[in-house]
C-alpha cells in the first residue's frame, strides 16, 4: 500500500480583489469616496499529489500561480476554495506541529539580519524552533560541509556576495530539518558555478533527510538537473503533470539533428544540410537541424550516407522551447 502523499491539493484556488481607477486628479479623488474592485483569480482549481521524498518541478511564467501556491502551501496565505493538506496539517491554521516540519526558501527574500554575522542568525533559528544544542552543533556542521560555510559564517551578512548569502539563507532554513521544503527561484540571480552548488547541495539533502522538495525556477538546468516529474501551470490552472521526459514527448514534435562535417568537405555540403531539415544554428562547425520526430531515423540515414559526417548526434530539444510551446497551448 504506497503511503499516504506529503502534499495533497484538491481544487484548490486563490482570488484576490484588486482596486481600480483611472489616472488623474479627479479620478483619485472620486475614488475616495466610490472604489470599482475586480476578481484576479490567481489560482484557478488545480489538483496534484506529492508523495515522501518526491522532487517536483513547478513550472510557469511569471503570474502563472506558482508563488501564490506556495505561500499557501506554507501557510501564509488561506485558500479561497478546495482543499490542501501538507503532511496531515491544513497549512494556513500554522500549527506549530507543522510550521517545524516545513520551510520556504524563495530566493528574492531575506531571512538573515543583515549586521550581524550569519552564524548569530542560525542562533536565532535555534531558539525559535526550539533546537537541542547538540542536534543544532551536528545540523550546522553537516550543512557547512555541504555548502563550504566554513570561511563565511562569522562575515556580516551585508558583506557577502549574493551567492554566499543564498546558501547561508538555504543553510538558515533547513536547520530544524524540515519535512517539506518549498524553494521559489533558489538560483535567481547567482552565476552558473553558484547555481550548481545549489543544485548539488538541494539533491544531496533530499538523499539524506528524505524530504519532499516542490521547486520553482526559470532556470530549466535547475529542474533538468533535480526533477523527474514536473507540474505545469498557466493563468493559475494545471496544463501538464508527469515526467520531464513525457512532457518533451508530447509537446514537441520535433527533433534536433547536430552534425559535424570534416574539415576538407566541400562548403557546399554543409549549405545542402537545408535540404534535410530547418537549419536552426551554425557554430564552431557544427550545423544543428529540426526534424520531425517520425522523421529522424530516416534523416540520419540519408545524412550519414549522403555526406563526409564526423559527428552526429540526435537530441530531444531544449526543455525552455518545450516549455514555450506549453505555455502558447500547442497541442500534441
């Protein structure tokens, strides 16, 4: 019997009244006295299940949802409708049941006190969860050695580059080990070396602790990386829940064709690839085509017979254009 699912979401939505006027002085002063409102559904009925233990991906553009989906799956913000469990708790009565088995990183805002060094901001942690010492002195010395602490912690905070504040910040939240965590664009901001430390430190602490971890991120190397199944969504409603790899097949049509050319070919073989598919880029001698995907194994053939080919390979194609074609509606 699987277990019972960490996350549970059943027609949940979100609708916020937002205020209305037109510009100039006399429309602010007539709306002193008559404001016009209107409903913004945020959130519109959507439906998942995340199981122990479970990575997922949590994909959109920006207003498709996700942060307010996240806000309420913390707790700090209530449901207009539906249902929400998150590890038997319902998040937005903030039981201190739950509130120590669940955290939120989201990677434009600040936990940390920005005068005093780090490591005082861990204190702060322990005392508010109520860490035992010796847990806490283990649980930081694990995460300095995961994250490379060690030279930062006694720093202020004010002088830390982005990338040392964001792992002390993931370091900050994950001290009284929580069950569930929430990461809202962890990696936002950092240069590639950061993003990939982040990465490997996020899959790492899955391994260990067995947490669930819902992440949200525009940098889609962050969930190719991290994530086997994504969560889709687009004007607050569900578009795709499944398998990164099924989300390519179904959305994409095509596939991309790199081939490289021996040096003596004839320059004219490398401008006849067009007539084998979309030529999409040339660079550093590689031409890479788009083909359609009941098409690729004979495109290869030809291509391989037809041409002085030192390399080949064939790739599904990038998940960003994946995800652009969810996002316009396309079919499969």
């Amino acid at each position: 019997m699987p277990p019972d699912p960490a996350i549970r979401l059943r027609e949940l939505s979100k609708t916020f009244t937002a205020t209305e006027r037109e510009s100039g002085m006399g429309a602010a002063l007539a709306s002193l006295v008559h404001r016009r409102r209107q409903e913004v559904v945020a959130v519109d009925g959507i439906s998942f299940d995340l199981a122990p233990g479970e990575i997922v991906g949590f994909l959109g553009p920006n207003g498709a949802g996700k942060t307010t989906t996240l806000k309420m799956l913390s707790g700090l913000l209530h449901a207009s409708g539906g249902e929400l469990s998150v590890l038997g708790h319902v998040p937005w009565k903030r039981e201190k049941a739950f509130l120590r088995k669940i955290t939120l990183v989201m990677g434009q805002r600040n936990q940390l006190v920005w005068d005093i060094p780090a490591a005082d901001s861990f204190e702060l942690n322990r005392a508010i969860y109520r860490i035992p010492a010796a847990d806490f002195r283990a649980t930081v010395s694990e995460l300095t050695d995961l994250l490379d602490l060690g030279p930062i912690l006694r720093k202020p905070v004010r002088t830390l580059s982005l990338g040392e504040r964001m792992k002390c910040e993931v370091a900050a939240a994950l001290l009284h080990r929580p069950q569930v965590v929430f990461l809202d664009e962890p990696t936002i901001g950092l240069d590639v070396t950061m993003q990939r430390r982040i990465r490997a430190f996020i899959a790492e602490y899955n391994q260990r602790s067995g947490a669930t971890v819902l992440l949200t991120s525009h940098y889609m190397a962050d969930v190719e990386a991290l994530c086997r199944r994504v969560i889709v969504i687009h004007h607050g409603r569900l578009l795709f829940d499944g398998e990164l790899a099924a989300l390519v097949g179904k959305f994409t049509a095509h596939k991309t064709i790199v081939v490289k050319l021996d040096e003596g070919a004839d320059a004219a073989a490398g401008a006849g690839l067009a007539a084998y598919g979309e030529v999409v880029s040339e660079e550093d001698g590689a031409v890479t085509l788009r083909v359609p995907r009941a098409e690729t194994a004979r495109v290869t053939g030809r291509i391989l017979a037809d041409l002085p080919v030192v390399d080949l390979t064939v790739e599904d194609p990038p998940i960003e254009e994946v995800i652009e074609r969810v996002f316009a509606g396309e079919k499969p």
